[in-house]
C-alpha cells in the first residue's frame, strides 16, 4: 500500500506545487508511507505520466533525487535506475528523466526513504499548466500490487 500523503490527511492521494524557475518540488509528503504485509518488496516505480512541455523536441521535465539519496539507498541494497519515455536509461538529474525504479528485495521502509525523495522541475520558459501526473507503484512479485498517484 502507498500512501503520498502519509498521516498528514485523509486519504493516500497528494498534490504538490511547482513553480517556473525553482529547482524543484517533492511530489509526496515527507511522511509518506510504503507498508506490505507480505515480506519484502522487489521494486517501487515512480512514473511522470503526462510530460507536455518540450525545447527543440527534447522533454524539459524531469524526475530527480539528491546524488546522496540515491548513495544511501544503494549502501542499504536499493538500486535506483532513471529512464525516460522510452525507456532509455539516463543519469540522474538529466532533462528528461519520466521514471525512477528502485528496485532490491528489502523492507517497505527502505523503499519509501527514496519514494520521499523524488521531486519534479521543468525548466521550460513557458511551462504548460496542465496538472502533471505521476503514478507510484510497488510491487513485491512481479505485478503492481499498490499505485497511486500526485498530481503536480
């Protein structure tokens, strides 16, 4: 089960707010929660669904971590893999990135430390207002078992 929101409101959803021009902007609360009652977790997917804005056919949006979060999940057993649309693999931070994976067989709480990480910018000049989508999915075998979704 995700939960974006964590004990902050009713509910498992989140909305988060960003602004052209910052350097961006968590997309769940910063007690969201993972819980499994089955064990350990293979992966959790963090997918932007809906990237609208473009500069020269290339996607200004991005999903991104801090260099020592993605340090810390991998000294604690949790890959972390960036991806864009097409599901190339990319580094983090690149413009573009509309999917992290992390992925390990550990507890729900190890996940969640990277889930709470993950924030979105767009440096377009002229962002699109469309609400941006961005689903979250965990999975202890090979199938979604839990998604959820932030709109941002």
């Amino acid at each position: 089960m995700v939960d974006l929101n964590g004990n902050a409101a009713s509910g498992v959803g989140y909305t988060s707010a960003y602004t052209e021009g910052s350097a961006g902007t968590y997309i769940t609360s910063t007690d969201a929660l993972i819980t499994d009652q089955d064990g350990n977790l293979k992966t959790v997917t963090v997918t932007l669904k809906n990237a609208a804005d473009t500069a020269s056919g290339n996607s200004t949006e991005t999903l991104f971590m801090a260099p020592s979060i993605v340090s810390n999940l991998s000294t604690n057993g949790i890959t972390t893999t960036f991806y864009d649309a097409g599901n190339n693999v990319l580094a983090n931070g690149a413009a573009g990135v509309h999917k992290i994976v992390f992925s390990g067989n550990k507890d729900a709480t190890t996940f969640q430390l990277g889930m709470r990480e993950v924030q979105y910018k767009n440096t377009s000049e002229n962002p699109s207002v469309t609400p941006r989508t961005v689903t979250f999915c965990s999975a202890s075998r090979l199938f979604c078992a839990s998604s959820h979704q932030v709109s941002v």
